[in-house]
C-alpha cells in the first residue's frame, strides 16, 4: 500500500468504542476533516480493518468481549501501518505502558475534548506519512542498489561508528513519531537527518570522499548567504549540497574509486547517479527546489552537462550554487586519479570556465569568497572537535543515569 499516496487524499478513522455517546462525539469531531468508520467492538472492528483501508484507529480500552489491550496487539501484529490513539476512561499505568510498548501514537483519558482529539489525530496521521515516506524511500533505495551486499556493507559502516549509528537512531525517531513538530523551513518532514547519516555512511566506504558532503554544503552555504537569499533558500542551498552525491549509492564502487580513465560505457553509468538522487528523495516530500539541484548539479552553463542538458539560467539557481561548490572541493582535494591542485591552479580554472561550466556571476562572487579566504576554514577539525564532544556528553549522561 503507498501509504503517503493514500493521506493526500481524507484520511479513514476507525473510531471503536461500545459507548454511543464517546462513539458520535469522536464521529462529529473527526467528520470535517476524515472519513469516520466507526465499530462497537472489538471483533466489528477487526472485520473493519480486513475489507477497508484505514489510516488510524481510536480506540477504548474498557469494552465486552474482545478488549482493547487485545485488540491493540492485534493490530501491531497484523496491521502494523494502522496508527493507534487510545481514548478511554479506565487508563491505568499497565495500560499506559502497554500501549507504549505497542507503538500507540497517543493515549487520552474520558472525558476528551476537540482540541486534544484533534490534536492527538493530526499527530498520529503525520507520523503515519513520514513511516510512508520512509517506507517509500527504502523501497526506492533497494531497487536502486539491486546489490545485497553494497547495502549490507553500509550497514556495517553505521554499525562499526558510534557517531554514524547514534545520528541514525535520532534522525530516525526525530523522522517517524511527530514528525508535524519537526518539519524544516524547507518544508520536508525532517528525514532529511536520515538522508544526511546515509549521505556520510556512502563516503565512509571511499577514503578520498570523507567529509566532501560536507565541505560543499559549507562552501555552497557561504555562496548563498553572500547572495543575501532567504533563510528558506539557504537552507534548500545547504541541503541540496549536502545530498547532490546520493545518488553514488547506486554506481558500482569499483568505479567510483578507480584511478584510471573510465570507458564511455562506464561514464555513463557514474553520470546517472543525479538522476538516482533526485529520485531517491522523491517520495520524502523533499522540497522541489532541492530534487531539483540534485538531479541537476552537473549541468553545465553552456549547455553541455548531464542529465537533461540544460543550459544558462534554465538550470536552478540551487543547482549552479551546488555545482561551484562542488567543483572547488573535487579541484582541492586528492581525487583516485590526481592529486589536489595548488590553489592558484584552481582559480584559474575557476576564471577559465565561468560561463563554460559555471554561471560567470556566481563564479566571480565565489572567487571573492577565495581571494577573502572564507574557504580556508578546516571544518573537518571542526565537525570532528564537535562530534567528539557530542559523543563525550551523550557518554557522561548516559553515565548519570
């Protein structure tokens, strides 16, 4: 089931609960804005969920026959993408943990009011479509690598860095539950943390990569804050930047790595990795701006880049911020295949292609950012000084505890 395709459309409630009055009320609260099925047990309940798609059941513990704590289970177990707010007026600290311990997006005690079930609700239905979106992406992922043991292999890369596996488990869980409470100024639920974890894990398999997400979304951010944009666009800058290689996780590594000149044969499987991107990040919800740079970072001002050949200002203004930063962190640092260029070298081949491969204006706004020195920082020391801290103090408070 596409379960992020079936919520752009009224989300089905089933609301099941053996009292008439807790049963209309949820019925009146909910009509507007969902489709309302409503049951009067447990076992109506059940029959409902084998014969109609239903996106969240409300649900009362305290009913004959089958109970709620039982039908709870049933429910993870058989229908795991069914979201579940218990609303009862006999909660107890067993139920409670209980519920927890099955998933339940909220617990409400009787008497309710709208605000409450509204709110627990519309919580519940976002945390449904980031788990659909998420879902989505990992289906888009597999059919992407085709590779088992590509996959397995960054796997093992998150499992054997603490820094890598702890930023997982937190993008993961800032991701799913109340994902409507951690939407970024892009508008995209915040699995982009995820893209991010999964972005570093890539270049962790490629010594030469290490840090290159990073350092051109830093070179890519001061671009865009010396073109003054908006603190919505610097932030799609940033983030495009970060994740414009996604899309190597679906090109053998033996080439990525290969010191030699690659075949046209091999070329062209390496220049579909923006393509891989863009259509990665398709079913997150990421904002357009941002599919866009991705999938279109190696286009060329002239014309001559890849995929669509686009050419001028027809090519995203994101796009044309990543593909400079791009291009000065591939020029200044060793590459399989060469060794880092002076940087007097790379200034010049920054002059000689501006309205070649880059846009002539950004080109020379970024060659004043060199000349200044603004790209002299060495942010790794700086990201690694910080993620050791962060890991210092997740160890002295889990110490404390």
């Amino acid at each position: 089931m596409d379960v992020s395709g079936r919520l752009t459309e009224r989300p089905t409630v089933l609301v099941v609960d053996d009292e008439r009055g807790p049963r209309e009320s949820l019925r009146m609260i909910l009509e507007p804005a969902h489709r309302v099925v409503l049951a009067e047990s447990g076992s109506e309940a059940l029959e409902t969920l084998r014969t109609t798609p239903v996106d969240l059941v409300t649900l009362d513990l305290n009913m004959p026959g089958l109970r709620g704590d039982e039908l709870m289970g049933i429910l993870r177990r058989d229908f795991p993408q069914v979201e579940v707010v218990v609303i009862t007026g006999y909660g107890t600290v067993e139920t409670a943990t209980q519920g927890i311990r099955y998933g339940i997006a909220d617990y409400l005690q009787k008497p309710f009011d709208v605000v409450q079930v509204m709110s627990a609700v519309t919580r519940a239905l976002e945390r449904r479509r980031g788990h659909g979106q998420l879902v989505s992406f990992l289906d888009a992922l597999g059919q992407v690598v085709g590779r088992e043991r590509e996959v397995r292999d960054l796997l093992l890369a998150v499992e054997r860095s603490p820094r890598l596996k702890g930023r997982l488990t937190r993008a993961l869980d800032a991701a799913l539950p109340g994902a409507s409470e951690r939407r970024d100024d892009a508008g995209a639920v915040r699995t982009t943390d995820f893209l991010e974890v999964l972005a570093e894990t890539i270049e962790s398999q490629d010594g030469y990569m290490r840090g290159h997400a990073r350092r051109v979304a830093f070179y890519a951010s001061l671009i865009a804050d010396r073109l003054c944009l908006s603190a919505t666009e610097q932030e799609q800058v940033r983030l495009s930047a970060f994740l414009h290689d996604l899309g190597k996780i679906g090109v053998p590594t033996d080439l990525l790595l290969r010191p030699g000149a690659l075949d046209p044969s091999e070329r062209l499987v390496v220049e579909r990795h923006p393509e891989i991107g863009a259509r990665l990040v398709a079913p997150l919800g990421i904002a357009t701006d941002i599919a866009a740079a991705i999938r279109h970072h190696h286009e060329w001002w002239d014309g001559s880049g890849y995929p669509d050949g686009l050419y001028g200002d027809d090519i995203p203004l994101t796009a044309r911020i990543v593909q400079i930063a791009d291009a000065f962190d591939a020029m200044t640092c060793d590459r399989p295949y060469r060794r880092a260029l002076p940087r007097e070298v790379v200034v010049r081949e920054l002059q000689r292609f501006a309205g070649v491969q880059f846009d002539p204006a950004l080109a020379k706004e970024f060659l004043l950012l060199v000349e200044a020195g603004a790209c002299d920082v060495d942010i790794m020391v700086v990201a690694d000084a910080v993620g050791a801290a962060a890991v210092q103090m997740e160890s002295a408070a889990l110490a404390a505890r």
